[in-house]
C-alpha cells in the first residue's frame, strides 16, 4: 500500500511540473503564436507599410536638389503693354545643357496685352528637366532674377518636385502706358552694331546658297546684305551641274553669337517691324524673321517653339512673297502653314522701301505689309498645331537661294538686300 500511495504521489508531482512548465512556454516563444489571424495580417500590413515607407525615402534621398537658378526677367504688368511669355524654355539657350524649364501663366489671362485697373499674377514654375532631380530644398532666397519693382506679394510651394512661384503685382494704371522700344537699330553707323547682331555662320543653304559674312555691310544709313552669283564655290559644293551654276554666296545676321548659344536679343510677345527694300531676281529671296532655340522640341507643336517668317521674297520675279510658320522641327516631324501669295495688296519690287511687320500676341499672329494687313494666324486645330509660339525668338536678316526657286538669270552677277531699320515695340502699332 506505501509502495502504491508513493507511485500515486510521483505521478501526481510530475504532473504538476508538466502542466506548470507548460504555461511557462507559451509566453516565451513567438509572439505571433497566440495572435489571431486579423491581428496577423494587421501586422503583416504594418511591417508591409514599413518597407514602403523605407523605399519611398530612399528613393528621396537620392533626388539631388537642383542648383540655385537664375529664373528669366519677368517684368512688371503695363496696361496696353504685351505680357510676356514662357511655356517649359529650356533654363540655357542651348537645350542640350539645361537642366530645368520656366513656364510662365498669367491669372487672369491675357487675350492681347494687359488691362487698365487689372492686378496680375504671374505664376513661375520651375520643373527639373530631369528624373532625378528636385527644386525641393530650395527656398525664394536660392533663386535669382525674381522682380522687386510693383511686386505686392511672392511666395511658392513645391510640387512633385517642382517649384511653383506666384507672384503678385500692383494693379495697372486707369490709362495705356507710353509705348516703347524694346529692341531697334537705325543702321547709322559704317559697321554692323555687335552689341545688337552677329553676322550668321557661313552655313550652306537650300542647296544653292552659302551665307558669306564678306557680304554683310553697314553704310548710308543701311544694312547692306550682298548676293554673288558664285559658280566655282558651287563647282566645290556639288556634282549637280546646274546647282553649281546657280549658286550664291549671299549676307546674313541675326541678334544670337556665333558660338550658338548666347543669345544677344530676344522677345515673345511683341510688335516687330522692319523697312525692308528687297532685289527683284528670280532664284533668290531674302527674309526677315523670328528664329526658336525650341524648335527641335516636337511636344506641344507649335506652343513651345515656332519659326515665323514675317516676310519672305520667294518667287519675287512673279511679284509675290509671303509669311509663314513652321515648328516641329526640320525634319520628319517638320510642320508649316503660310500666307496665300495671291492678291497680295501690295507691289514690294517697284524699287522703293517698304514696311513689313508682325503683330504677335498670346492669341494670334497678324502680317502687315505698309501698316496693311496681309495675313492672320490664331494657330490651333485649323492649322495643325496647338497654338501660338509663347516662348522668346531672336531676329534674322537674310539672303538664299534654293533650285526650286527657280534658275538665276542668265546675266546676273550680283545684288543687295537694303534694311533701312528695325524696331520691336512693347505695344501694338496698329490698334485692332
């Protein structure tokens, strides 16, 4: 019986030290082992979240912050003055080296030029050209260039990595503001004025011209571009006997440097005028007209950059000429529209100067030819594009030949396209 009562008594010992050691286990292994399964996948969710939160600041921390730019001049609304515009323009006149964009919105918007008794705000965005940058940790104190003058109020915010600046001007005057030159050259002097222009580079052209700066002269008050009949430097340029025959070396200048990238003198919005008086021979044209540092840009045809050719000479010994924009490029994406060269209103080879402008306003392209309109252009679907250039474009002068200009005339050796000035004025000359 002892022996019996001592078996009972160890078994009932070693039970007891089973189900003691038993609770002491399920408080020291896994935590998740007495979590239920919504609290699992809560916190399957929450180490999820974790990992997420980890990446998304990884990914910030290697966004390198853009350097300080320097924004361009935006000055301060006018009434009866144009606005000024900027749609995504590559921060370097050279695309390839830019790093960021300026996008210029006026509120309210501006049909043609700023309002009487009218507060404006310009707001600026800044948006980095590239994935991996951010204006994200720069403040207004880091950009320079920001106006100072009738500036009511700036601030700005960051947006998905770019910098959106508002500022707030002064209201515009009750009355017009006093026109004013923004650009102009009389040609006084004995040679061409270099802080104004530089001679283009001695480029081929068209097939049948190569612009010559021996040909670009200042005398008499004038801007003398010259065009030679050149046969031998064709014979050097082309196999095509007839090519070679008809070739030109020809005058050329525009308002950005040699070096391709300085730009010396450009505007958008404006009203450009020159007094032009143009040689009568077939195979040739000269030109006055706008070029754009964005024109190999293809997104956003026409918006973000336009060639306007504010009067072209083509097909002079028929008597017509004509305007014309192209964008989208020179090549397969290349894009144009021009004026009709019929009922021209007015005989520009009878030997005498002539007026030839361009009214370029946020809504609309209007050509006159001696203060007469000729030609009018509000972009958009009629023409294929989607609207009016808003970015700057500088100025060209200029003289080419091409073989679908026909052949130069038999006897021709030489000739010269006469400026008498050119302008660009902050106002429309002719009101609407």
């Amino acid at each position: 019986m002892k022996m019996k009562k001592h078996v009972v008594l160890l078994i009932l010992v070693i039970a007891a030290l089973t189900l003691i050691y038993s609770c002491g286990s399920g408080n020291d292994e896994n935590p998740e082992s007495n979590v239920s399964e919504v609290n699992k996948n809560n916190w399957e969710s929450v180490k999820g979240e974790e990992s997420t939160m980890q990446t998304t600041e990884e990914k910030k921390s290697t966004k390198k912050t853009v350097q300080p730019p320097t924004v361009y001049n935006i000055t301060a609304p006018a009434s009866g003055n144009y606005p000024q515009g900027l749609f995504k323009r590559p921060d370097m006149r050279d695309v390839n080296l830019s790093y960021f964009t300026q996008t210029l919105e006026w509120i309210p918007a501006v049909e043609k030029t700023f309002a009487k008794d009218t507060q404006y705000t310009a707001v600026l965005t800044l948006a980095p050209i590239s994935s991996s940058q951010t204006f994200d940790g720069l403040t207004l104190d880091n950009i320079k260039g920001l106006p100072e003058n009738n500036v009511s109020d700036i601030s700005f915010e960051i947006v998905d990595d770019s910098m959106l600046i508002k500022i707030i001007f002064d209201k515009t005057a009750a009355e017009d503001a006093q026109p004013q030159l923004l650009f102009f050259d009389e040609f006084d002097g004995n040679s061409l004025d270099t802080t104004k222009w530089s001679v283009c580079p001695n480029w081929d052209r068209q097939g049948r011209s190569t612009w010559d700066d021996s040909l670009v002269s200042v005398s008499g008050g004038l801007l003398r571009l010259g065009l030679v009949r050149d046969e031998d430097l064709g014979k050097s340029k082309t196999s095509n006997k007839d090519d070679a025959k008809n070739w030109l070396r020809a005058g050329a200048i525009r308002t950005k440097e040699l070096n391709h990238i300085d730009i010396i003198y450009e505007n958008s919005f404006g009203y450009y005028e020159a007094k032009i008086k143009f040689p009568a021979v077939r195979g040739m044209w000269g030109a006055f007209w706008l070029m754009t540092p964005t024109m190999g840009i293809t997104d956003d045809a026409g918006v973000i950059g336009t060639e306007i050719d504010i009067v072209e000479s083509i097909f002079n010994d028929k008597k017509q000429y004509n305007a014309a924009l192209h964008w989208d490029g020179y090549g397969e994406n290349h894009k144009g529209t021009g004026s009709d060269s019929a009922n021209l209103p007015v005989d520009i080879y009878d030997g005498e100067f002539h007026t030839f402008a361009l009214d370029w306003s946020p809504n609309e392209y209007i050509f006159y030819v001696d203060d007469i309109e000729y030609w009018r252009c509000d972009g958009g679907a009629k023409f294929g594009n989607g609207g009016i250039n808003q970015n700057p474009n500088y100025i060209k002068l200029s003289v080419e030949g091409a073989e679908w200009a026909g052949a130069l005339p038999s006897g021709f050796t030489e000739d010269e396209m006469l400026v008498d000035y050119v302008r660009v004025y902050n106002q429309p000359k002719i009101k609407q």
